[in-house]
C-alpha cells in the first residue's frame, strides 16, 4: 500500500513572505533614498552603505556566536532594513564610527537581545537613532545643506532644520526667522536641510502609496498619524500662538512636511512587530504618535519628536492589541 | 458586486484543469463499499444482515436519529460482509460490502432522462422524501438536508440561498452541474421553496463561473421567485455564514444556525439530489466528483455511484501521477490528505480528489511571527489568528473561549496569507476541540 504525504489543510500558500514584504519596504524607500542621494551625494551613499552592512554584520555575528543558531535569519532582510531605516534617520554626514555605534545597538540591543525578528517590544533603528541623539547630540543635530555632490562627506556646510526655527517661532511668537522657512513647495518635494532620508515628503508619499496598494501596509497608521498632526497644529493656530505671517494653513503645512514626520508615518510606525495588530488598536496608536509627537514638537525639549512618540507608543502595543477586529456577526454597541 | 464584509483571501483557482469537463459516468465496481457514516449526526443502524440480496435504491441502513440521514444501495448485488473497515486516513468505522451482481433497480425509481416539471405534493411529503432519500448538504459538511427544512418552533425561513459559489480552488463539479443540468436544479429549487413556504431563493455563483450565471440566470427568468446574484471572487465564500452574508447582507450571530436570519442555505449539488429523489424517486446514491491536479492525464468530473473504490475513479482520470505527493479528498483549502487509496470509497463526503506533486505538496517552512497581523485582517470570522494559536500553545483554554475560539471556521485562510508560514490553524484546532470538549461538559454538568 502506496502512502502519500499527511498533512492538515490548507494545502495551498499565498506567496507572500517575510523576505517579500521586507524586500517591498526597501523599494518603497528608494525614491526618497534617490533624493537624499541628489542632495547629500556622497554623505547619503556612505551612511547608507556603512549602517546596512554594520546591521547585517551585526546580526550575523550575534545570531552564529552568541545565540549559535543553526539557522541564519539575515536572509530574510529585516536586518537590511533596519540598517536602510536607521541610516535614513541619521545626519548625511555623521562620522564613520557613529553609525557603526548606532548599527550595534540597533540590532544588538534594539532587536536580537529579545530574541530576533517578531520578539522586539520597539523599533530597533529607532532605538539605534535615540542611543545615538542622547549620546552625541552635537553630531546627531547638525545638518548639512544639501548642494548633491559638492557637498563633501565630513566638513559640510550645516544649517539648522525647519523644525527649529518652527519651535521657536511657536514658542517666543518671534517672526523675525520667518524668512530662514525654506519654501513649502521646496519642503514639499525635499530641498532643504535634515535628516538623510526624511527630506522629501514627496517621495516619502509615493513610497508610502506603493507600500498600501502593494498590502505591506494598511492605511490606519499613516493616516491616523498625519491627521492628528494637521488637526494639533489646526488647534494651534485656532488658539492664536501663531506669530503675524504665519497663517494656520501654512504652520499645518509646515509641520506636517519638515522633520521626521511622513518617514515615521509610512516606514517606522508601520513596522510590522512593533504596531498593533488590529484596526482600531492602529488608528489609536497612530493618534497616540501624532499627539505625542506634536506636544513635544511645541513644548519639548527637542524640536522634533517623531522617535520619542513612536518608542512610546510602542509600548503600548500589547495594550492596543486588546482591541479586538470586529466579529463576524457582532453588532458594536 | 457584492460579496461578504469580513476577511477573506484570493487564493489562484486553478479550475481550468477540470472546467467544462463534461460528467462522465463512472463504470460499476466489483465490489462497493458503503460506509455506516456519511455525515454529521447520529450513525446509521444497518437493515441488512449479510447474504441479503439488495437491488439499487433500497434501504442499506436507517438514520439513527433526528439528525442523522438514510443510507440507499448504490449497487445491486449480495451483501457479503458487514464489519470493520479503515477509511483514508486511517480512522476505523463500520461498512457494508457488497459483491455487486448486474445493475437492477427498484421499479419506482425513474430511469428515463425525461424532467419531470410538476410536483403537487404538500411540504412535508417532501420532506418526508428527502428523508428517506438520504439527502445530505454535498457542499462539504454533510448536515442531513430534512433537518435543515424544518426550522425550530418560532423560527421562520424568509429566503432559500443556493450555493453554487464553489470558492474552493480546482473543483468544478458544482460549476458542471449547474452547466448540465440547470433545468432539474430550478426544479429543485422551486420544490425547497414549497417545503420551506418561502418565495424568494438567491443562487449565489462567484464572477469566475460566467458562462453558470449566464445560463441559470436564463434559466432563473423564466421562473417564478429565483433570482442569481454574481459575486465578487473571495475565498471562503461557500462558507455558509459568508454566502449570507454576501446574497442578503445579514450576519449570522456567533453559534447560531442560518434561520436565525430567516436563510436556509442548500449547495446545489444537494438540490439536484433533492430533485432526483421528489420528482424521479431516487434516493442520494452518487455525486459529481472532479478528478484534478496539474499532473492528471485527464481531470474531469465523475459521476460516481457512493461505495465504488476511489481508485477506479483515479484509473478513470489516468492513474496517480509519478510524482505525486498528496491526495487530497475535496479542495485544497479545507480538504483532507488521504494517507493512501486502497480500500477507500466515494461516499457522500467527497467532492473530489485532488493530486498535488511533490513539489506543491511541502509545506513552507515555519518563521517567526512578525505580528504583521496580516491573519487578522484576513480572518473571515474577524477572530484573532495568532494569538488563538499562542493561547492554545499556553493551554489557556478559558481565554481561547472569551477570543470566540469556537466561531473558527477552518477555512485556512489565517495560514493561506501568513507571510511567516506559520501554521496557525494547526494550533487553533486542537484548541477548538479542547474548549469543545470543557463547554460540552459545562452543559452536561448543568
């Protein structure tokens, strides 16, 4: 008697996996990673390379001599990620060794000391990024101009980013830097200063466009989070801390373009692990970014505050997680 | 186009191997093989004693129970053995064996190929004639069909949903059925209507059968009170509470049965059986079984007499191919991997056979779980995927019971999407069967 392979259903898969989805991500960055590339020139190239290849290394070593594992998980991207998500994160040209620093924590103590992919309670390049801003707040806060390939690796002209001369305006209702604002439309499609990848909000969006319509994402995160910010600085504005020559449409513009905003909507928010897992537990924890981001964008001690709301909201995802789907045939009270 | 709200998936249909394969009759075996069990309920109590002579459609044993359904000789010939058997996967059960002798039948049965139009008789004459035909739903679950058309007290059927949804990939009988005999089956349909003191059936078919909608809604027009709605193509439609939700928009509260929204819901390859048995007078003794996979010489659909050993059927469609690595019994969503053939009868359970290489046959290996909470998003019955499967590894059964472990419906689609290939279901079932088994005991203990 012939026997054949046993198994429970479903004897079909979908031909989604991780590496795919990680693979999507990464694509989905490279319009914005084009920009910082035409921005920073060799500072955006050199970051990038130096952070990917210290995230994979770092993993590698750790997953083959510390946890000896018989099965190596660099395959799957994640650490590629990480590495592309943190280097985004961090000035174009930040020293060589910072980065290597930042990669270390970020896969050593951000992802693979709680057990590898899908164990990390927070996103591990934020938590790389935010080892770094406590621990060199000089570098991590210079940015250089971006003027593409003449702008050289180590000693470029910096500047500081809409986002300080924003808080400041907000805070002491001085207009007099009013004029240091690049242009909307320049923040719009990434000709000013900041991080490397954060720039253009624009490729960050289209980025953000293919992630959804590919599935990698749903729209709750990136949604909720933008909306909160827009209706914050609304109520700003309403509230009259709006210097004379800053409208309410333009600080709303402002701060939804500058800083680390649509990468933290699109790209750090949705990170898989580190979100809730239902719809309504993502919309609340996208609000609960907007919010936070925004109280410290106004009343903090940093200008920006993207990764502080996303690590704080993060752990709240086991609490978010208790708001269940709706069930099938369950009317909502 | 509609379909229904919650989850679902998109697996490839894969029906091309065995669409428009026109029924084929498959020979008489030897010997036939009738399982005690063919579906859900009660087991039957056999009629017959061995050397018993029994001609085709009578009586082999009786339903042992409310919910429980009549089971009728398929074969003519000699009851030889009535014992001990093992089914495909291996579970032991009792069977009838019988030497089959010629093809004759009992002189009520309607032979000829003419349809029969006119039914006068009251509902529960029906009824009573779908009872002693042994008609179960065919759709895959095997409830008894009479028990369905006799709604508790104060439960009344609004609307009578067919299903010819067919959403699991490769099968295609119930698409043929509909193709070949679509006449019989608004026969049927009207005849389930007067059971059921209804005036309104929906015939249900997903948008990939075009040339079935086309043809039962020309059908549908020139008849009185049967309408066929398009839907959009979803996995798992078939599903009973879906297909609900999907014609009329209702939703099926957790545990409760179809009527409690006024909906009895029929496949129709089951309506088809229930025209046979009112209008010609024969009872549920074969069904349309598609023969498929992309390594079978000859994919089609077989109408197969219940008790004929599968691997006839198998011969039929050109033998297992080289390099197969599972069976399975139905389609690749919900059905099951047989462990081999032999000995292994059609019967009402099986809507097809299915032939995976060696190749389609491994499972993906296992990740972790990146809490993507792709599983949620398409769990149809808006469950919570991953974590029913980590509560049940914890053997936190009174917390699988508050995550509405029990409204699982097997689909598969939890697994079909998890980017991490993990098998979620493997874990939920056993906690289903466990949190089963303790609320079993509650009820028994009050």
């Amino acid at each position: 008697m012939k026997s054949f392979i046993v198994a429970p259903a479903p004897h079909v898969h979908g031909n989604d996996s991780v590496r795919r989805n990680m693979l999507l991500v990464i694509l989905a960055l490279m319009p914005a990673y084009c920009v910082s590339v035409y921005e920073f020139g060799w500072g955006a190239l050199i970051t990038a390379a130096i952070s990917v290849c210290a995230c994979v290394l770092t993993e590698w070593l750790i997953s083959r001599y510390l946890l000896k594992e018989q099965k190596q998980t660099i395959g799957d991207l994640s650490a590629v990620l990480t590495g592309l998500l943190l280097a985004f994160n961090l000035p174009s040209n930040i020293e060589w060794w910072i980065v290597l620093i930042g990669a270390i924590v970020a896969i050593g103590v951000g992802k693979m000391s709680f057990g590898g992919l899908g164990q990390n309670p927070f996103n591990p390049a934020l938590v790389g990024r935010v080892f770094l801003l406590i621990s060199f707040p000089v570098q991590m806060t210079t940015w250089p101009i971006g003027k593409g390939f003449e702008t050289s690796y180590l000693d470029a002209e910096t500047g500081a980013t809409p986002l300080y001369y924003l808080k400041h305006i907000v805070k002491s209702g001085d207009s007099s830097v009013l004029d240091q604002l690049p242009a909307l439309k320049d923040a719009f499609f990434g000709f000013m200063g900041g991080s490397l990848g954060e720039i253009s909000a624009l490729a960050l969006i289209i980025g953000g466009i293919i992630l959804i319509c590919c599935r990698v994402i749903t729209w709750h995160i990136p949604v909720s989070i933008i909306a909160t910010v827009a209706l914050f600085a609304a109520c700003t504005g309403w509230a009259g801390a709006l210097p004379e020559g800053m409208t309410t449409c333009n600080y709303i513009g402002y701060e939804l373009l500058s800083g680390g905003l649509m990468l933290g909507a699109f790209f750090m928010a949705t990170d898989y692990v580190t979100s809730p897992m239902t719809a309504w537990g993502k919309i609340i924890f996208g609000i609960g970014i907007g919010f936070i981001m925004m109280v410290i964008r106004t009343w903090g001690a940093y200008p920006e505050g993207m990764s502080f709301a996303i690590l704080i909201m993060n752990a709240c995802v086991p609490l978010l997680n208790k708001f269940r789907p709706q069930r099938f045939g369950e009317k909502r009270k | 186009m509609r379909t229904f709200k919650i989850g679902g998936v998109h697996p490839q249909d894969n029906k091309q191997f065995s669409a428009h394969q026109p029924i084929t009759e498959c020979p008489l075996p030897k010997q036939a093989i009738i399982p005690l069990v063919q579906h859900i309920g009660a087991p039957t109590q056999a009629v017959v004693k061995e050397g018993d002579k029994v001609k085709v459609g009578e009586l082999l044993a009786k339903a042992g129970g409310f919910v429980s359904a009549n089971i009728c000789s398929p074969v003519s010939g000699t009851v030889t053995k009535i014992g001990e058997w093992t089914d495909a996967w291996g579970a032991p059960g009792q069977a009838i064996f019988i030497d089959v002798q010629g093809d004759e039948w009992l002189p009520e049965i309607d032979r000829t190929p003419d349809i029969i139009r006119q039914c006068t008789l009251e509902p529960k004459a029906i009824i009573d004639k779908i009872a002693a035909a042994g008609i179960v739903g065919l759709g895959g679950a095997c409830f008894p069909t009479h028990v369905k058309l006799l709604p508790p007290p104060g439960k009344k059927a609004e609307v009578l949903i067919v299903n010819g949804v067919e959403c699991e990939p490769y099968l295609t009988c119930d698409h043929q059925l509909m193709l070949e005999h679509g006449e019989e089956l608004i026969i049927g349909i009207q005849i389930l209507k007067k059971a059921l003191g209804v005036d309104r059936a929906i015939i249900g078919i997903e948008n990939n059968k075009k040339d079935a909608i086309e043809h039962m809604t020309k059908l549908a027009n020139a008849s009185l009170g049967i309408e066929v709605m398009p839907l959009k193509l979803r996995y798992p439609q078939g599903g009973e509470k879906q297909l609900i939700d999907a014609c009329i928009g209702r939703q099926v509260p957790s545990g409760a049965l179809p009527i409690e929204v006024g909906a009895v819901v029929d496949n129709v390859a089951t309506i088809y059986a229930v025209y046979e048995a009112v209008q010609k007078n024969k009872p549920l003794i074969s069904r349309v079984m598609t023969v498929t996979g992309k390594h079978v010489a000859k994919p089609g659909n077989y109408s197969v007499r219940f008790g004929t050993p599968i691997e006839e059927v198998i011969a039929l469609a050109g033998g297992v191919p080289a390099n197969t690595g599972k069976i399975i019994g139905g389609g690749p969503m919900m059905g099951r991997a047989m462990d081999h053939v032999e000995g292994m009868p059609a019967n009402k359970r099986l809507s097809g056979l299915l032939f995976l290489s060696q190749e389609e046959s491994i499972r993906p290996e296992e990740e972790n779980c990146i809490r993507c909470g792709k599983c949620v998003q398409a769990c149809p019955m808006g469950l919570e995927p991953y974590l029913l499967q980590r509560l049940n590894e914890l053997g936190m059964y009174d917390e699988l019971e508050k995550h509405d472990v029990m409204d699982c419906i097997d689909c598969g689609c939890c697994v079909y999407t998890c980017p991490a290939h993990r098998r979620l279901l493997d874990g939920i079932r056993p906690g289903k069967a466990k949190v089963g088994a303790i609320l079993r005991e509650r009820a028994a203990n009050k």
